[in-house]
C-alpha cells in the first residue's frame, strides 16, 4: 500500500496539469423534477463565486441556460407574454415594454430579470444596469454616470459602480430570488 501511494498522487498530480477535471461538481438540480434548483438560477440569474452576479452554467430540464434571453422568449411565447405581464402588472417594465428588447444582449433570462429587480429595488435606471453589463454605451436619452458601459461587467459590479453604498452581494441575492420567484410564477402559468 505504502508503494501505491506516490503512483496514485503523480497519476493524479498528471492528471491535473492536464486540464482534466479529477471530480465531477454535481449540478444543484436541473433535472426535469427541479430537484432543489430554482428556476432562475436554472435560467441563469445565479452568479459568479465571490459577488453572486450574472451568469450560470446549469443545465436546465426546460432549455439551455446558455441560450440568450431572446431566442428563450421567441421560443417560448407563452412565458414571454406571461413575464412581460406579470414584471409591467408589479411596475418593474414600463407598459408597451418589449422583454425581448429589453434583455437583448444579457447573458441569460434570469440575468435580465435579476437586472431589472436591482433597477427598481435601488432605483438605478435600468439602462445604466443594461450597458454595464453588455459593455454598450447607454443611450444617449439617459443620465447614467460617466464611463457606464465602457466594459462588460456582472450584475454586482455593476451595483458596485452605479450604487456604491448599496451591498452588491446583498442586492443579487434579493434580485435573484425576486427573479426566480417571477420566472417560476410566469413559467406557471404560461403550462395552464
């Protein structure tokens, strides 16, 4: 056993350099059942280690989280219809709003949704939110800070930027949740 020993850690010591993954993480859910994941984070609204912003790699039983907000709502026009009521029904997009248009750009639908909580929990102009994080130049017609939008940059940098006292983490936490609660409930109705 004691000559095993060094032959299973260079193996395993190679194995590494190589770029091969030695353990698979096993996915919060995903599957069909949504066993324990959410629907936003399955969407996309979960974030990044360290400052919970914008982008996840989970695989969902109801379509492909890399799959942008626009090709998922095209796709599927009954969730587009049932989330672009129910965000303009609680104030949180504009009415005549089109969702698709608004989350052009965003990594994911819950990424963009999450981005809209964070617009009106903070009172940030969603603008502002929506150029830092497709690194765009907002449009003209809006007062954000000079240099948003000069850089891709997450949900919670973003936050950071354009609300410095507010907690980044604490905010996409919140705006996750409300995401998730929203995308469930459209995804919800848009089945009856």
């Amino acid at each position: 056993m004691k000559r095993l020993m060094p032959i299973l850690s260079g193996a395993l010591f190679i194995l590494s350099l190589s770029g091969t993954p030695l353990f698979a993480q096993k996915p919060h859910g995903g599957g069909g059942g949504n066993s324990g994941a959410t629907s936003a984070a399955m969407h996309g609204a979960g974030g990044e280690h360290g400052n919970g912003a914008g982008n996840s790699s989970m695989a969902s039983g109801r379509g492909a989280t890399a799959s942008s907000p626009t090709t998922v709502l095209t796709k599927n026009t009954k969730l587009d219809t049932h989330l672009t009521s129910l965000l303009q029904d609680k104030g949180l997009l504009p009415k005549g709003t089109d969702l698709k248009d608004a989350c052009a750009g965003f990594k994911n639908l819950g990424q963009c949704v999450a981005a809209i909580h964070v617009s009106h929990n903070l009172r940030i102009p969603f603008a502002c939110l929506s150029a830092d994080i497709r690194g765009a130049a907002p449009a003209s017609e809006t007062t954000c800070p000079t240099g948003t939008g000069s850089s891709k940059m997450s949900l919670g940098k973003s936050i950071e930027a354009l609300s410095p006292n507010a907690s980044s983490k604490t905010e996409v936490k919140t705006a996750t949740k409300q995401a998730d609660d929203d995308i469930k409930e459209a995804e919800d109705s848009s089945k009856s």
